[in-house]
C-alpha cells in the first residue's frame, strides 16, 4: 500500500476578500511543495486553479477548485487537499458549499487593504461553524504595507483573539522578510500565555502570578485553542516573494487538525458537480466515514429525494493533479464518476446532519435571459440547466407561456460569467434584461377554497390557507381521513399546492404558510357494461392536479397577501465627516438607519437596506468616503414594500383568471 493511502489528510481552504491574493499564495504552496516548477501568475492567466478562461482574463476565481500535495518529511507527511475559492461576493454560494468539507482554512488579508468587509462576515461565518482558521497576512512587500495597524485591525474588526506568529523586516519593499519568534523570546512567550489565558485557567494563574510556563506547553495550548477554533494565529509573508511562506506551512502542518478517518458506516457530500469530455456528470465528494469503491452501489440523494448509483470510477486529487484509485476513503475528496443522477450538497451513502448551507443570504435578483440572434430556445435551456447543475443557486425558472427563462443571481458579475460561459462552452449567443428584485408574498390572514366536481374536473378539493411564521416553510395537513380516497389522489393535492405556491396572487413565491385539505372526494373508478376503464366517468390524478390551483388561489384571495422585499442589514465604518452623506444616501435608497455610533474622527451606523439598492450603495460609498468607508452587509430577511406593491410576470396558466385557465386545461385535456 503506498504512503499517499496511509498519510493522513487535511482538506484546506483558501478564503479572503477578493484580490487579497488567494490563488497567489495556492500557486506558492504547490510551488513550496515541489508540486509546480515556478509559481503561475494572476495577471498573466498561469495559475494552476484558475482553469475557467473567464477567471484568467478577470484575474479572480469564479469557481472552487482543488488541488493536492505533500506537506513535510517522508515519516511525518500530511496529504494536504486544498480548495481554493472565490473571493467576490457574487459568488458566495460557492464558499458556502466548500465550508462544510473544510478541515482547516487559511484566511488572507492584504497587509496593503486591511481588514475588508467581506473578510469579517467570512471569519464571522467560520468561527460559528467551528472551522479551525489561521490567518496570512499577505503583501508585506508591496507600498503601504503595515504590520501593527494590521495587527491591530485585525484585534478590533475581526477577534481580538489573534496571535502574531513572527516580526516583519523591511516591510512595503521588495526586501521584506518575515521571521518567526521562538520559545527564547521572552515577549513573545508573554504574548502567548496572555492570549491563551482566556480560555485556560492553568495558563491564566501562571499570568497573573507572572509564573513562568514551559514554551512546550504554550505550543501545545496553542495547537489545541486553534483547532477549537478560539484563537488565531497569525503569519505574514508575500504569496509572489515567498516570504513568510515556510512559517506559514510550518503552522499549517502544526496547528491545524488532519480530517477524521472513522470507520463508520459509508458517508460522503457531493460539494461540487462537473461534466467530462463526453458529457458525463463528475461528483466532487467529501468523503467523511467508510470507504467508497469501484463498482460499488450507494444510495444518493437529500431528504426530498433519493436514488441508488453505481460508482464506475474514482480518481483522488494527489500532488497536483489526479490518481486513478479503486476505492476513496475518510478523510478524503476525489472525483466520483458513475452517480447520473447527483446534485451538489446530495449525500453519498448514510445521511449526515451536519451541514454548511444556509450560512449566507439567498440570491435575491432576477434576470430575463434573452437568446441572441439565431439561438435555438431549446439549446439554451439546456445549457442553462446544465450551469443550474454546477450552481444550484442561479435558480432556473421556466416560463412555458411566454417561452422566457428566469435565473436568480447575487449580482452583476454573475450576468458576464454565465453571458461568457454560454458563447465559450456552449457556442451560444445570450443577453440579459435589466435585473430585478426578487419578493416574495405572506397570507395577511385565513383563506378557505371548495370546488365540487367543477367541469371538466371529477373531484372535490377543499383548502384553508393560514399565515406561518417567517422561515417555518409550507406545510401540508389534512382534516379529513386518509382512507377517505385514494392516496395518489391525496399525493396529487399536496404537490400541486408546493407547486402552485411558487406564485402567489402577484407572482412572487408564497415561502411561508400551513395549508390544510378540509374536504375531499372523488368518482371511483368505473367503466361500461362488458367495457374497459372509461376515464370520463372516474376521477385521475390529473384532476386534482389541474383542480387544486383553482381551490388554493380562491383561498389565498381570501386570506390575501402582503409583498415583501429582500433587506440586508449593513454596517458602516465611516470617517466622522463622511456620515451626513451616507444618511442622505441611504434616505434615497428607502434604508432605515440606526443611530450613529461616533468616537472621535470615526463613527459607526448599522442601517436595513433594501437589496435593490445594494448595488447602487456599493458604487456610490467609496466617492462618498474618499475610500474610508466599510460596509459590512448580511441577509436580514424581508419587510412589507410600502406603496403600490410589484407584481411578477406569471409563469403558468394563471388559475386567477377562472375563464382562462379552464379554457387553458380543457385544451390540454
């Protein structure tokens, strides 16, 4: 057995604000490792990771990629399976799929930039989730680069748990070079014990009584703190020089924990989805107990759905490139082929209850996709589905009766990447209509429906709608026995209310309500003398599909709905003088701001921004703060629209218009 199968793992991500210099410091790290030749380059388009053209041309990564190598000496080797990911905020849901295969990550800051909003809200997000983090401080030998205010921004804007690992010389010039501290500088071993007092009361005593403690046990309280995610440590180093880079490794082998290897029953995560050369799906697994192989049939799926698959073929990330395998164990991420019909987050063999989604906002834009001159309609839905594949977050949306689709999207950016991806990949000319908010609509009250037998439809549908609370779902009960008709006719009802809540009175989705069938009935199956089944005179499945958007809409008119629209909550860092125009601002954006917080030249305000004017307040705040300005924005749900509320173009035959929709159904009956 070789000792790539019997070293042990760490899979570790690469996370920062974007252009903090990530895939620089992954190219250094295969470089470091003997894995690549030279380091590639950003500017140039070289780098190992950066695979999309789109990512080279740009200069930013768009999707997660992976890459392995060795770290350390033959006897004590960590196989280190590293993922590099994006940085720019309109591609946060794919860090959020990667942070619940992480082991360890390594969060880069701009010694140049400093601490940058979306750096906060991603080491918020880590430190809730209990993922071990060591920070780089990257760029210490470009101008204007700094080491204490750093530091201190660092204590202040993200934890005041941090920990300088090393000095820097020559910092902001091309010479700079970062050092380590030892166990014989006194200083540092102070700085050490006072930090990891906090949360030990061994170390705490020896602290107050200014005992000294054995540098040995300070490592070890170190390594221990770090993986429990309560103290950071920190190194600095330049990702293009190499400085700092071997400090950096040394932590990375030291102070992060490898992945668990249990023996348990087969249990993986699908965390990201490709296609191969001949069309075929590829599954990024995480595999976390058991051990997954060839010719192998595992079960498949999340909890709305599940299937068997037949794993045809395994190939492990090793030293920067793939390995053929017949099998995958704990601990590791490989490529999985043979699973037709997987989707990312699904789970491979035994269900797992931990889970990294839902971390970050939801997309909350919406755009027309336009096909270009020439393009066949068909060709671009299918091509839409397959990136739906990759990012199950674009959220396709098929509108049958005017032949448009709809994505969803968390920003601008996104509208290039998939137009770019369309003409390359796919040949295919696409645009984008202007870009619009994405509501959604709640019941005010209680609504009741009832159709009995109603032409053409042989059954009886009775429903009452009733408000739940925000971010309870939609839930289906009866109020009527189960016995009382068959059950596929019961199973037809409750999927065309999920259905058919995806449009509310205005078309905007109804997220959150109870529905309840308060009445049933049906024809039992019958047929002529001496004839066969005679569907005109028995009730299908089919009726109370098409009768069911009828009763509920009858009940939602009832109950009538209120819109609501995407807030965020955001908060602001500003220079004092700067804080009358970011007010008058966010007047015009219809925000709602808390009361400023200021101390000397500086001042703080938390406001409730509308996600539609995210966009224009991103554009606007750093002419308004002459660049000083921070803001730091998270997903804080929803709130009534004042004024006349927006309706949404319907997708289906509209059962609001009774005329219309009978016409429609009968047509297709």
């Amino acid at each position: 057995m070789s000792s790539a199968w019997t070293d042990p793992s760490l899979n570790l991500g690469i996370l920062a604000h974007v252009d903090a210099g990530k895939t620089s410091l992954t190219e250094r790290l295969l470089h470091a490792a003997g894995v690549i030749d030279a380091p590639g380059s950003v500017d140039e388009g070289s780098t190992r990771t950066d695979s999309l053209a789109l990512e080279r041309r740009r200069g930013i990564t768009i999707k997660s990629a992976v890459v392995s190598f060795p770290l350390g000496p033959p006897e004590d080797r960590v196989n280190i399976n590293l993922i590099d990911t994006p940085g720019h905020p309109d591609f946060i849901a794919e860090v959020e799929r990667v942070l619940g295969v992480l082991d360890g990550v390594v969060l880069v800051v701009s010694a140049v930039e400093g601490v940058q909003a979306q750096t906060r809200i991603l080491l918020r997000t880590l430190r809730r989730l209990g993922i071990p983090t060591l920070i780089f401080v990257n760029k210490i030998d470009r101008g204007g680069a700094r080491y204490a205010s750093t530091l201190r921004q660092l204590a202040e804007r993200l934890t005041p748990t941090v920990l300088a690992m090393g000095p820097v010389r020559a910092i902001g010039t091309p010479e700079a070079r970062a050092l380590a501290y030892g166990g014989e500088d006194a200083a540092f071993r102070r700085r050490m014990t006072e930090v990891l007092a906090e949360q030990d009361e061994e170390l705490l005593s020896a602290y107050v009584t200014d005992t000294p403690v054995p540098y040995r046990r300070l490592i070890g309280a170190l390594a221990r703190q770090t993986r429990d995610c309560r103290v950071h440590p920190v190194f600095f180093g330049s990702a293009v020089t190499g400085a700092g880079v071997p400090e950096l490794v040394d932590g990375i082998r030291g102070l992060l924990p490898s992945a668990d290897r249990g023996d348990g029953r087969l249990s993986g995560t699908v965390f990201k989805v490709e296609r191969g050369e001949a069309g075929e799906k590829i599954a990024c697994v995480r595999m976390f107990s058991g051990t997954l192989s060839v010719r192998e049939r595992v079960p498949v799926g999340r909890a709305d759905s599940s299937h068997e698959g037949k794993v045809t073929a395994v190939e492990v990330f090793h030293e920067g490139t793939g390995a053929r395998r017949s099998a995958v164990r704990a601990g590791e991420i490989a490529k999985v082929w043979g699973l037709g019909e997987v989707r990312i987050g699904d789970w491979v063999g035994a269900a797992r209850r931990e889970s990294a989604q839902a971390h970050f906002a939801p997309p909350t834009l919406e755009t027309v996709v336009v096909p270009g001159p020439g393009t066949d309609r068909g060709a671009l839905h299918l091509a839409l589905a397959r990136l739906a594949e990759q990012d199950p977050l674009i959220g396709l949306r098929q509108d049958d009766v005017r032949g448009e689709v709809y994505l969803s999207l968390y920003g601008e950016v996104q509208k290039e990447v998939i137009e770019t991806t369309l003409a390359e990949e796919f040949g295919i000319e696409a645009g984008f209509r202007e870009t619009t908010t994405i509501c959604v609509e709640r019941p005010l009250g209680v609504g009741h429906g009832y159709e009995k037998d109603l032409h053409p439809f042989l059954g009886t549908v009775g429903l009452r709608v009733e408000p739940a609370a925000p971010g309870s779902g939609v839930s289906f009960g009866l109020e009527v026995e189960l016995g009382s008709m068959p059950y596929a006719f019961f199973k037809a009802v409750e999927e065309t209310v999920y259905e058919t809540l995806g449009q509310g009175l205005l078309g905007w989705r109804v997220p959150d309500c109870r529905v309840t069938m308060t009445h049933c009935g049906y024809w039992p199956r019958q047929s002529h003398a001496h004839a066969v089944f005679d569907k005109s005179m028995s009730s299908t499945a089919r009726d109370f599909r098409q009768l069911t958007p009828l009763v509920l809409m009858d009940a939602l008119r009832e109950a009538g709905t209120r819109v609501e629209e995407p807030v965020h909550r955001v908060r602001f860092d500003l220079p004092a003088d700067a804080l009358s125009p970011v007010l008058a601002l966010l007047g015009q954006l219809r925000a709602v701001p808390g009361s400023p917080v200021v101390r000397g030249a500086a001042c703080t305000v938390e406001a409730e921004v509308p996600a539609a004017g995210l966009h224009r307040l991103g554009q606007l705040l750093p002419g308004l703060t002459s660049g000083e300005g921070l803001a730091e924005s998270r997903f804080a749900g929803y709130r009534p629209v004042t004024g006349t509320p927006p309706a949404r173009p319907r997708t289906d035959h509209n059962p609001l218009n009774r005329k219309e929709y009978l016409l429609a159904v009968t047509r297709l009956r």
